[in-house]
C-alpha cells in the first residue's frame, strides 16, 4: 500500500498549487491597472531627472503597496461587502457618499488620463484620437457588459500584460550596472526635487480606485477566507509585477534621455517615444514603448470605471454585480458606461489635458488620508478580533499607511503650489 500511495502526494500539491493559481485575478488587474499611463509618465520623468536613484524606491514600495491592499482583501473576504457598503453600515450614508463621490470624480479624472495614453499611442501611429479613442470607449464597454466578471477580469490581465514589454525596452537601453549599483545608494533627500518626485511615486502608488475595486472584485469572484491565503499571494504577486513595470520605465529613461537629454520634457506619450528614439529606434521607441502603454491604459480604464460604479452602487443600494445581465442591473451597467463616455468626451473637448493629469494626481494625493483612514479604521473595527492585524505587524502598517499619507498630502499641496 506504501508503493501506491506514495505517487499520489506530488498530485495533491500540483491540485494545491493550481487552486490557489485558479483565485488569481483581483489582484494581479489592479496592480497593472496601478501602473497606467500617469504612473508611467511620473517613472519617466523620476528616472530622466534622477536617474538610477529613484529605482530604490520602486523596490521599497513593493511590500508597501502589498501591505495597504492584503487589508481590501481581508475585508472583501471576511465581510463579503464591497468598500462602500461597509463605510455606509459603520460611518453612515452622508460619508459613505463623500467618499464615492470623490472616488467617482478622481474615476473620471483617471478615466481622461487613461484615454489620453490611448491617443498618444494612436497618434504614435499617425491615427487621430477620434479613431482611437472611439474604439477604445466602444471595446471597454463592450467588455463590461459581457455579464461575466472571470471574463472580464482575464481581457484586462490580457491587456494589462503588454505592459511587460517595457522590461525589454529597458534592456534594449542598455543600462550600466555599474551605475544602476551606485544608483541604489544614492538618496539626496536633501534636494526638494527629489523629495517632489519620490512624494509622486509614494503618493501614486496607493490610488483610491485601487482599494474599492479589489475589495468589490474578491466579492463578486466569491472567494471565502478559504482562499485568504491564494489571495494574498495573488495581491503579493501584482505589487511585484507592478513594481518591476515601473523599475523598467526608470532605468529604460535613465540610461537615454536622463543621460543625453535630462531637460526633454516628459509629459505625454508622445514626448517619451520621441527620447527614446534616438536609442531604442523606430521599433523599440513605439512598437514596444507602444504596446506597453496602450496596455497600461487600457487596463486602468476598465478598472478605474469598475471601482466607481461598484463604489456607488455599493453606497446607493442597486444591483452592482459584473456577474448580473444588463437587464438585472441596468443603472449599474449605465454608469459603468457614462464614465467611459465622459472620460471620451473630455479628451475630445480640447481642454489641456497635461494640467488635467496634474490636477487628478492632486486629487488622488488629498484623498489618501481619507481613503487610507476609512481602509484602517475599517479593519480595527468591523472585521471580527480573529482576523484582524495584531502585534507589531500592526504598528507596521499603521505607520507605513500614515507615510504614504503624509507622502500623498505633501505632493498635493505641492502641485496646488
């Protein structure tokens, strides 16, 4: 009998293993949605600035981000409510309001950034934002209203994985190890820029949209706190891969434009493409540059539309499932909708979009205190004592979370400066 059933024990670890593979998801999309198009632009212009001494930082964020999401996690799991819901039960309907209404205005305002990465990469490729942006509103909607939140959740990872490219493109740059080395123990923190800049990537790493779509997704994909542990790991692994995005934007600009040409300006996509030409060529600057942005954007703009039509229904009371039909819950789906149009519309308007970019950073960098807050308190007090944070690990992420507000606010007053 010992012969027989010696076999059988590395099948159930690889059943172990591809259970926990099957819970992935969640977490995985809304970090490559965390690395969208503002994000990137902000790691350009971090690593044309100060080169190889802002790739420290993107290292030391990864169990930050990880640490503030495994939280919307818990919760999502133990509770089986979405964000909005549980600040409505425990705070009451007027802040639970406040807080969706700020998270649907920073949606629409991450929704304009997103777009204008798409039409930066059309134009790339001398197509007119009308055409780009119109298929890109038309798909994303299409997409949302498939009634099925796997299917949804697999296009965005699909699309959100284009973003891997920019690893290549920062090889194809040929970055000096050497320099990446001493690059690591650099840190002027004497130097206001600097502080500025590493303020924009602390404050950028955590966005409102972030914790109210992963704590929504995990309940939609109806995991129990028999999957904490698959769901973790799926959260740990996306803080990496998001992470290792923004590292590869860094060093791929630090070893070009931060070397030849430190005053190119670096705000839209079509300023970075045409630094890195020169370097990486015609194919490495917007084929790969290309794809990895559209990717980057486009996964944010079906997250960022998500997280705030969940948020409202979660506040309002309707229906607001992506696993539901149109018909089942049509004003869900009608605000999943009007976001992505709205977000459209803005970028046809003509209005500066730069400056728009600017003041949804600022946005998102005021609103860190209050989303962060309502995340802790939330933990101390609605999960039951056996789930919540204890001991020192506790402390930890109180103190990391008060940082990355304290990070957030200081960007904010700074850009309204």
């Amino acid at each position: 009998m010992e012969t027989l059933t010696q076999p059988m024990k590395p099948v159930g670890s690889m059943k172990r293993v591809l259970n926990a593979l099957a819970i992935f998801g969640p977490g995985i999309i809304v970090m490559l949605a965390n690395t969208d198009a503002g994000c990137i632009i902000t790691a350009a212009q971090s690593g044309a600035e100060w080169g190889y001494a802002m790739v420290l930082p993107q290292l030391i964020l990864i169990p930050i981000v990880y640490l503030v999401q495994e939280i919307t996690v818990r919760l999502g799991i133990v509770t089986g409510k979405g964000h909005g819901e549980l600040i409505r039960e425990r705070f009451g309907r007027k802040w639970a309001i406040f807080s969706v209404s700020t998270l649907f205005l920073s949606a629409i305002g991450a929704l304009v950034t997103e777009f204008s990465g798409i039409a930066g990469v059309g134009e790339l490729f001398g197509i007119s934002p009308r055409y780009s942006v119109s298929v890109a509103t038309i798909l994303l909607i299409v997409i949302g209203l498939t009634g099925s939140y796997k299917r949804v959740e697999r296009i965005g990872i699909a699309m959100g994985l284009f973003e891997l490219l920019l690893v290549p493109a920062a090889m194809m740059a040929h970055p000096n190890a050497h320099q990446i080395l001493q690059g690591l123990g650099t840190i002027p923190i004497h130097n206001q820029s600097y502080i500025f800049l590493l303020a924009a990537n602390v404050g950028a790493v955590i966005m409102p949209w972030m914790i109210f779509y992963q704590q929504s997704a995990v309940v939609d994909r109806k995991l129990t706190h028999h999957h904490l542990k698959g769901a973790r790991w799926d959260t740990l692994t996306g803080s990496v891969l998001t992470q290792v995005v923004m590292i590869a934007v860094v060093v791929m600009i630090a070893a070009t434009v931060g070397i030849a040409d430190p005053s190119h300006p670096l705000n839209t996509v079509g300023d970075i493409s045409q630094g890195l030409l020169p370097f990486l060529g015609p194919s490495g600057a917007k084929v790969i540059f290309g794809l990895g942005m559209l990717g980057a954007s486009f996964v944010a703009a079906l997250v960022v539309s998500l997280a705030g039509a969940w948020g409202i229904g979660e506040v309002v009371g309707f229906k607001h499932s992506v696993n539901s039909k149109f018909k089942d819950a049509k004003t869900f789906y009608t605000i999943y909708t009007l976001a992505h149009i709205g977000g459209a519309i803005l970028v046809f308007s003509g209005i500066n979009l730069v400056n728009l970019s600017v003041d949804t950073e600022v946005m998102n960098a005021l609103l860190l205190p209050i989303v962060l807050g309502f995340l802790l308190l939330l933990e101390a007090k609605v999960l039951p004592k056996e789930w919540r944070m204890r001991g020192v690990y506790k402390y930890v992420v109180w103190g990391v979370s008060g940082i990355v507000m304290l990070f957030g606010v200081y960007m904010g007053i700074r850009l309204i400066v």
